[in-house]
C-alpha cells in the first residue's frame, strides 16, 4: 500500500490520503516546515495555498467559480437579510463572549445572574412538552428503517414532532387521500422551503407524509447522503437545492416559487440561522404597518427547531429593540448566549426543561461549606453544581427565542407560539418556533 501522510483530520477521523513528500511523513499541505510559508485563500479559508502561488491560484480556484456562479443568480442579493443598522455591529466569538464574563467581578456576576432571571420570568412563560409523532409519520419512520438511507431513530422522532406540531397548530391538515396541504386546500399549491437542510430529511418526511408536490432545500455546505434522490424520482415534484447562505438568499427572486404560498420550515437552524431566516421570510419592506401585503411568493406559516444559541450574535439578533426597552445591553446579550451553552452540557437522562430555579441560589461571596471568600467569576462558575447551571443554560435560551416570538407576532403572525417539541433526554435543543397567518 502506498504511503500516505500522517497528518490526522479530525472532521473525516481518517489521516490525509495524499502522498507525503519525498523526506518527510507529511504532503505538501501539512508539512510542518511549509506551515508559515502557506495562506488561507481569501475566497474559501478552509484550503490554503502557498503565498507565491497565491495570485495564480485565485484565477483557477474551484471556489472561486462557484463564487461567481452564485453570484449571477437572480435569488443573490450579498447581506438582503442583514440589517443595515448592524453593518458596524461585528461578530463576537465565543473566546470574547466567555472572557467578558470571566473578567467580571464577583458581584458584577451576581447581578448578571439576578438580571437574566428576572429578565426570563418577565418575558417567559412555561412551555409543555408537546410530542407529537403523526401516524402517517411513524409508517414513514417505520419504513425508513428498511431504506437505503441514513437513519437515526432521534433525528426521524425530532422531524415527525416537528410535521406533527405543525398538523396540531393547523399549519397542515391531515391527510386525506393522496393529496393534502395547507388548511385543507391540496397540496400541489403549495411549497416547502426548508432552510439549513442539511441532507433534507425533514422536506422528505414531510413531502412524502403529506402529499406536497414543490420543494425547495436551502443550505450553504454540501452533504454526501442526501434526500435529493429519492425526491428527484418523484415524476410529480418540484425539487430544486439552492446552494447559498441564507444571509444573501431572495427568496422572492426564486423563478420557481413566484407568486406560491409556502411553508418555511427548519430543524436544528444554528445561532443566527433562525433571525435570518425570519428576515428573509418576512423582510420588512414586505409587511407595511404590521400588516400581511406580499408581493411574488408569499409565506403561510413557519416552523423552526432553534439550535446552538450560544452562536447567536447581537448583529443579526431579530428582536434588539424588545431588549433595549428592557435594559438588555449587547454585552449581557452575548453573556446570555454563552451561557445557553450550560443547557447542552448537561446530564439529560431526565427532563430538565420542567425545572425551574427555586432553591437554587448563587453563591459569590462564600461557600456554604467553610464559609470561605470565593475569589474570582472562574471559582464561582467551578464550583456551581451542574443543575444550576443547567436550568440557567434553559432559561437563556428561552429568553432567546422568546424574543423572537413577540417580533414574529409584532409583524402580522399574530398566531405564533414557542413549544418544546422534544423532551431534553432527546435532544436539549428542543425549541420550535411555530407561526402561520390569522385565519
């Protein structure tokens, strides 16, 4: 067998399959030695290049050309869903977020703590549990099992909750014959427009379940086992996958979707992924006084499983005037998003979405046990037991997504609701936002 390089990649958990040069256990990528004399390339960084190859290399880059490609899209409009008063706002990694905290003093920390809670049962209110798995969804799951596809029981119960949630809320009807869709009309009328799809399995079910003829899957990455073949089979659907990061998407310049209601749904939609989203399905200039006036496609409802709060930025944040009236500055915003964090890392054998703080007490000045000072943010967060952290972790990314519940019903979704689609021993990411037009 030929020799490889020893280089290990993590994200393909394989070493590198290139052949390493001649005197070294190591290609040309990941020599040690060639490490200072290499550069990201400025169109994709995820490959770099030699700085003397550099300028050759952007004219034959493969990046460079999907770049332009996209580029020349009709549905293209770089930054449509960002907001031009967040132009000087800049992303704030997760490093900054946790050094901010972790520079507080024992009793700035304190009243960050008591700010959060008072904010959270200002705003927030108890969400049930709300599993529903349609039946026309578990004869679905039940058959996937036998397919050629990748299965996992906890994402295929996440996406039927999902469809059910969606047919209790009356965003779809039951099916009834071949055919079924929005508020009893048929299906072929309408389309599904799922956002950050990955492979696309949510569309799938819910296509296949529910007898929806148009598709469309929004994602910026490229996934290998992906639904889109067994949707292309489909002589009767739809089917197309746009390749593009839903900040610079248009939806409204989609050829194939002019002038069709739709249903924008999401599982899993990461960080800022859930405000864009929102934006680009009901921009700004679309909804005039508050009200329902469209024009090309047009909206029927919406169903987002929220997901990785902790990457939530204030730039793109949907709701930043709800938390100026209330106090919330952009640095306790981006605490709150770190410390959302503390809900995933939790033990979820049990469900600890239904726990609240009561006999739970932050201590910043000494311990229960000594008495001792407790010195410094890094001790206290050390020394706080897991629940507490937890049920902070929950109610952060309530806060978060309730927030975005009151600027969806402040635009004309007046029937919207938070639900916890999941129980947390399924997946602590277990938020769906779910809204549809008033009848």
């Amino acid at each position: 067998m030929a020799k490889r390089c020893e280089f290990w990649l993590p994200s393909k958990r394989r070493h590198c399959a290139n052949a390493p040069l001649p005197n070294s256990s190591y290609c040309g990528n990941h020599d040690p030695s060639f490490i200072d004399l290499r550069v990201p390339c400025p169109i994709d960084p995820s490959h770099s290049v030699t700085k003397e190859s550099l300028k050759s290399h952007l004219k034959r880059c493969p990046f460079a050309k999907q770049a332009r490609d996209l580029e020349s899209q009709p549905y293209f409009s770089e930054d449509i869903n960002t907001s031009s008063a967040d132009s000087e706002d800049e992303i704030v990694s997760s490093d900054a977020k946790r050094k901010a905290i972790h520079e507080l003093t024992p009793l700035d920390f304190h009243h960050l703590i008591t700010k959060i809670k008072s904010l959270h049962s200002t705003i927030c209110s108890e969400m049930q549990v709300s599993l529903l798995i349609p039946e026309r969804c578990s004869k679905w799951m039940n058959g996937m099992q036998e397919r050629q596809v990748p299965f996992q029981e906890k994402h295929a119960v996440q996406q039927a909750s999902i469809i059910g949630n969606m047919e209790e809320f009356g965003m779809i009807s039951k099916p009834l014959g071949d055919c079924s869709g929005l508020h009893g009309e048929k299906g072929e009328g309408a389309a599904i427009v799922e956002f950050g799809a990955g492979r696309g399995y949510l569309a799938h079910m819910l296509a296949d379940c529910y007898g929806f003829n148009k598709v469309f899957l929004i994602e910026r990455r490229s996934y290998k086992l992906k639904a889109d073949r067994s949707l292309r089979q489909k002589e009767s659907l739809v089917f197309e996958r746009l390749r593009i990061d839903i900040k610079d998407l248009n939806l409204r310049a989609i050829d194939s979707l002019k002038e069709l209601p739709y249903l924008a749904i999401g599982k899993h939609l990461c960080g800022p992924a859930t405000d864009l989203t929102i934006r680009c399905c009901l921009p700004d200039q679309s909804i005039p006084n508050k009200g329902l006036t469209f024009t090309g496609s047009y909206i029927q409802g919406l169903a987002l499983a929220t997901c990785c709060h902790h990457l939530c930025q204030w730039k793109h944040y949907i709701n930043k005037d709800l938390f100026s009236k209330l106090g919330i500055t952009k640095a306790v915003f981006h605490a709150i998003t770190w410390f959302s964090s503390w809900a995933v890392d939790a033990d979820h054998s049990s469900e600890l979405t239904d726990m609240n703080d009561q006999g739970i007490h932050l201590t910043t000045r000494e311990t229960e046990e000594t008495g001792k000072e407790i010195r410094g943010v890094d001790e206290i967060i050390r020394k706080m037991p897991q629940l507490e952290r937890a049920v902070l972790g929950f109610m952060c990314k309530e806060i978060i997504d309730m927030g975005r519940l009151f600027w969806l019903r402040e635009r004309g979704l007046l029937d919207a609701q938070l639900r916890k689609y999941v129980p947390s021993n399924i997946s602590p990411e277990n938020h769906l936002l779910v809204a549809k037009q008033p009848a």
